[in-house]
C-alpha cells in the first residue's frame, strides 16, 4: 500500500509540532544557493494586498514596499494627484501591475505549499536549461525514493537552530 505523500504545509507543520520551532526555510541540504521548496517569507506575501478605493487611491501592505519599491512614488502620486489628472493613468497602471505580480506570487506559492514535497523539489532545484543537467538530474530523482533536506527555524525566544539533514522518503507516482 502506497502512502500518501506530504504536502510542504503538511511537513512545515510536522517539523513545528515536532521539534517546537518556527520553521524559516526547508531547502536541499547542503544547498548554499537562495532557493528553497518553502521559506517564510513568501507565506508572509499571502497577508499583503493592494486595493484602491472609488476614487482610484491606493492602499498597499508595507510588505509590498520591501518586494516592489519602485511602487511607493506611484502609490504617492495617486493620492496626491486631483482625479482629472491624465498622470494618474501611468501612476495606476503601476501599480496594476505589481498587483498582478503580487497575485502571480501568492498563486505559485499556495500551488508549492498545497502540493507534494517531492514536486515542489523538483519544480525549484531541476535545472532550466535542457540538456545534460536536466538529463542527470532526472535520472539521480527518479532512480531515489528520498531526498536530503535542511531546515532553517528559530525557537520562541528567537533563537536561530539549523534542523540536522531530514532524510525525507517518498514513492514516485507513475
């Protein structure tokens, strides 16, 4: 009987109870790259929004600000400028799409974090480019039924702890 596999939520949530930590970052062990299969901070992103009231003001989250910085002069100039203005359209088409962006951002992360471990694995550390890369990665993934991960947390008092390597298993679906 084949077990069902973990969603990174579902393990994000094991390693918290497990271990009493906060996970920050679950990435490949041993990977000193940015990439991660979960990180805090675009959880985080699902709390940010951008919205604009009747008479076309915006108002963002501050954490939009950290991501997309060159939104704020247009966020300031939507609220200064007087409604008949013609820059207001160049100011809201900014911010439009930053809004899309946001929202691109939070569909891929839900996606990620909704799904198994070992796709989201495979959808962050398999090579782009075609060719001999992709080729070996493909064959070392499907020829394991684990993979090596770290975990990044921090404790309650905000203590920094680095989880030793998690042998992570799983069984490919054919």
């Amino acid at each position: 009987r084949k077990t069902k596999e973990m969603s990174v939520e579902e393990l994000v949530n094991y390693v918290e109870k497990s271990f009493g930590v906060t996970v920050d970052r679950i990435f490949l062990h041993g990977d000193t790259e940015d990439k991660a299969i979960y990180n805090a901070l675009d959880k985080k992103k699902l709390e940010w929004d951008i919205t604009f009231d009747e008479n076309g003001k915006a108002t963002v989250s501050d954490g939009v600000f950290t991501q997309w910085p060159q939104v704020r002069m247009a966020v300031q100039m939507l609220g200064r400028l007087p409604p008949t203005s013609g820059q207001r359209i160049v100011f809201k088409t900014q911010v439009e799409k930053v809004k899309v962006s946001l929202d691109q951002t939070k569909d891929s992360f839900m996606k990620r974090f909704t799904g198994d471990v070992s796709r989201a694995y495979r959808e962050v550390y398999r090579p782009s480019e075609e060719g001999e890369k992709q080729d070996y990665f493909d064959s070392v993934f499907t020829g394991r039924d684990y993979i090596t991960l770290g975990v990044d947390c921090h404790t309650g008092s905000k203590d920094d702890i680095t989880l030793p390597c998690v042998k992570y298993l799983f069984s490919h679906k054919n």
